[in-house]
C-alpha cells in the first residue's frame, strides 16, 4: 500500500475544509461521520475527487452512542447548510458508518441524518469505510475515535473479522486532565495541540499500550503483517511506534488520520 498516495489525497480533503475543488461531473457523495470528539461531513464527486468538507468539534456522542440527539442534529444540519452555501446547491444524500459493535444504535444515527434532510443510502463500519482509502488487501486497519477503538480483519481485500473496545481519545483526555490537574476541556485542547505532544505522551503512552494490546489480542495467530491505523486519536506523534512494540507488527499512520473514515465514508456514498 502506498502511503505517500494516502498522504497526498488526505492533504486534498484537508485543504477542502478552506476552498471548494470543482467536481467532475455533476453527481455528488456525501459521507456524514458522527465521532465522538469531531462531526464531519465530506463532499466527493464521481471520481471520488474531494469537493468540499467542513467538521465541528462535538461531545454529543459517548463510545460511538448518540446521547444527545437534538445536539447532533443542529450540528449536521449546520455543517449541512455551510457546505449547500460553499456550493450553491442541495445536499440530498449521505452515507454514515458505526463504530464496530454498536450496530444496536444505526436508526439513532439515520435519524440524526435524516434530521437534517439527508437521505441515508449507505450504512457501513467505520474501519471498513477507512479502508476504502487505504486499499490494503491484506492488513488490519484500527480506527481509533474519541470513545472507541475498531478493529478490521482484511484477507485478500475482504473482511474476515470486526472488533471494537470502549477506549479511545476521551480516555487519554481522562488521564491527562487528572495528571495536570486541569479542567477536561483544558486537557482536551492541550491533547489536540501538536506542540504539546512530546510533553503529554509519558502521560498518555499507558492508554496508548492498553489500545494496541486490544489490537494485539485480536490479531493473535492471524498473520496480520501491517497495522494501519487512523482516526482522530491517531494524530497524536508517535502513537505507531507505541502500537509495533506492543504488537510486534509494523505499523503505519498517515498524515491526516482524522480524514481517513470521513473521506472513506463519502467513497461509499451512492452518486446523486
């Protein structure tokens, strides 16, 4: 897999968070992603070439579960109608995806969409839709958000296996609001700061090796070869190295971990 082809086509989704890219043609995608810590909507075209995107930090959702519906929706549907202004016209559609293991809350989500008046066509899971991006064949792709960490098994460009565990972003700002002494949302923005991560990693690296110990148990006599991680947890410096010693298994970040899923939802969207 080629990793500079992810790298390049993330730093094109990010840059259409500041300017819109003309599509081909004139159908559009839309992948809508409900995190934990971040809401995201992102627009394709037919090719899959990014468009548009625009995303909203959010503590609407708790381990993938909406716990405040009528927040989640003002959200999407403001994200909603930045983007029909960006673009001069209607937003029809969506794709979304789950969290692994949180199937039981997919008419929760739809309705979140719905809410906003888009239509879903596509459901998916969230390591499933990451992969749409990266295109491996063979690997484990990790997908590690605000409450969860999901897990995707892959053999020869299927997927033999999903898993998800309750640990994510929201732990490490636990840990780190009760080490600095600090209020969560203060920890939270020091967690999202890169300046800081060299000084908070000795603090967070035991979350970190407790998610890539989940990933460890999961892989165990499948001979998984190379990890892939993403999500917005993975935007943290060093997190893969933390993840191949505990693992033993090379590991791969992108530059733009955050993205991936969005971006990936989105390829999965029916074209209207």
């Amino acid at each position: 897999m080629d990793m500079s082809r992810v790298d390049g086509y993330m730093a094109e989704v990010a840059q259409s968070e500041k300017e819109n890219f003309a599509p081909a043609g004139e159908k559009l995608k839309i992948g809508v992603d409900l995190g934990t810590a971040y809401i995201v909507l992102v627009v394709l075209d037919e090719e899959n070439h990014p468009v548009a995107c625009e995303k909203q930090a959010a503590h609407v959702l708790r381990d993938g579960v909406v716990v405040d519906y009528l927040g989640a929706q003002k959200i999407v549907r403001e994200l909603k109608e930045k983007l029909e202004e960006r673009l001069h016209r209607e937003l029809s559609h969506c794709a979304i995806a789950m969290p692994a293991g949180t199937q039981s809350s997919v008419r929760t989500h739809v309705y979140v969409a719905e809410g906003a008046d888009l239509e879903v066509v596509q459901i998916l899971d969230e390591p499933t839709a990451a992969n749409s991006v990266f295109g491996i064949t063979d690997g484990a792709v990790v997908d590690i958000g605000g409450g969860t960490t999901g897990l995707a098994l892959f053999k020869q460009g299927k997927v033999v296996e999903i898993e998800d565990e309750p640990t994510g972003g929201t732990h490490l700002t636990l840990v780190l609001a009760g080490n600095m002494k600090v209020p969560f949302e203060k920890a939270e923005q020091i967690k999202l700061d890169a300046s800081h991560h060299r000084e908070i990693f000795p603090i967070v690296k035991p979350v970190i090796e407790k998610m890539a110990t989940i990933v460890k148990k999961y892989i165990k006599g499948k001979n998984v070869d190379t990890i892939y991680l993403c999500g917005g947890t993975c935007c943290l410096e060093g997190i893969e190295q933390v993840f191949e010693k505990v693992t033993g298994v090379s590991t791969m970040r992108p530059a733009n971990p955050l993205l991936i899923t969005p971006a990936g939802i989105a390829m999965n969207c029916e074209c209207r």
